[in-house]
C-alpha cells in the first residue's frame, strides 16, 4: 500500500504564516498601540524568530502599514459599495452604510480599539491612514449628502455632513472600544445581540435626526418610490 505524503506548497504556508502575523499584530496594536508594540512580542506570540518575523516585514512600520491594510481595507470597500450603489435612495444608502458599519465593527472589536489607540498616539503615532485611500470614502459620503440635500431627501441640522459622520462613527468605536471598561463589575456587554440591537437603533435614530430624515427611514423612502 502506498501512501502519498501530501507537502503543503511554500507559497501556501508562505501565505498562511503573514496572515498569522497579521492577525497578531491587529490584537497587540489594538491592545498595545503602536510605541509600545515591539516586533519581539509579535515574533514570541507566535513562536518565530526575529529573523523569520524579518523576512515578512523588515521594520515595524512595514507590518503595522500591512496590518492596517488589511484589517480596514475590505470595511473601505463594502461601504464604498453601499454608498455608490445604483439602486436605492440617497437614504437607503446611507442608512445601509451606518448599519454595515455598525456590523463591521462588532464582528471585529479589535478594528475599535485600533481607531481609539491610533488617536491617543497622537505624536507617536505614524503618519500612516486607517484607511489606505483616506480621501475616497468621505468624499463619496460629501457626494451622496449633497445629492441629498438637492433633491430634497436630506434636511441636515448641519450643512457640513462630517458632523453626522463623527457622531454615528466616533459613538460606534466608542460604544465597542471603550464603555463597558467605565461601568463597573462587567455590567455592561456590548457585544450581546440585544444590546447590539439597541445601539444599532439609537444610531439610525441619530443619523435620521442629523441629517433631517423623516420617521420611518428607508422605509418611508421606498414607498413614496
């Protein structure tokens, strides 16, 4: 009986050990931050050598650039999607896109507490973009708020949407990053489908009364279509 030994090809395990990487340097940066991350610990976490952490990425910059790119990239591109989308009303699209944010960041906390620790660096913290592209997104935002405001779908409190961003944006992080750390005895679980539902709501709720949505939502704007 002959038994064939399967080898996995070098570039598969190539492969498999930078996403290894990555995955670990996406939980120290996110706990850590950045000055206080060091290639040995990401090396040591996954029980390579400095040499062999070397090959992947030469220089912390390098892996915390990669590692950024690749947790936000595909949340960029999913909202990119939503937002440019032929179908559907300007509300549709922006009510869908604070709810795909919303899902995003709750399936992966880490990407919360990565946005939070890249603002408190401040000084320390790299010139590098959380997004790698970092004009595109709010600028096809500005562009379906504007379109808003033309056709009369939009009613904003504030002429200037980055205010509604900031809030829908900055309370999700927070919500995720921050909060059950301030309430005391892990009362708090911001992770449970219930709670999750509520922020959820409260955020649309924010959204609609930001940019002067009516009672209903998407909802109502695709029944007067």
């Amino acid at each position: 009986m002959n038994t064939q030994i399967v080898v996995e090809p070098s570039s598969t395990k190539a492969e498999r050990t930078r996403a290894a990487i990555l995955a670990t340097a996406e939980d120290l940066f996110s706990r850590q931050g950045y000055a206080a991350t060091r290639l040995e610990d990401v090396a040591e976490a996954l029980g390579l050598t400095r040499a062999a952490l070397f090959y992947y990425y030469g220089d912390k910059q390098k892996l915390y650039d990669a590692m950024l790119a690749e947790a936000f990239s595909g949340l960029a591109c999913h909202l990119e999607e939503v937002l440019a989308a032929e179908t559907g009303s300007v509300v549709e699209r922006i009510e869908l896109a604070v709810e795909a944010w919303i899902d995003a960041i709750i399936a992966r906390p880490t990407l919360a507490r990565l946005i939070l620790r890249f603002v408190a660096d401040g000084a320390e913290q790299p010139s590098q973009a959380i997004f790698s592209d970092n004009n595109r997104l709010p600028m096809q935002f500005w562009a379906l708020f504007e379109q808003g405001r033309r056709s009369g779908e939009l009613k904003p409190v504030n002429d200037d949407p980055f205010h509604t961003a900031s809030a829908v944006i900055g309370t999700t992080v927070f919500y995720v990053g921050a909060l059950s750390g301030l309430v005391p005895h892990g009362q708090f679980q911001p992770l449970d489908p219930k709670q999750v539902a509520d922020h959820k709501r409260e955020a649309l709720f924010a959204t609609r009364h930001l940019l002067g949505i009516g009672k209903g939502g998407r909802r109502k704007a695709v029944k007067k279509q």
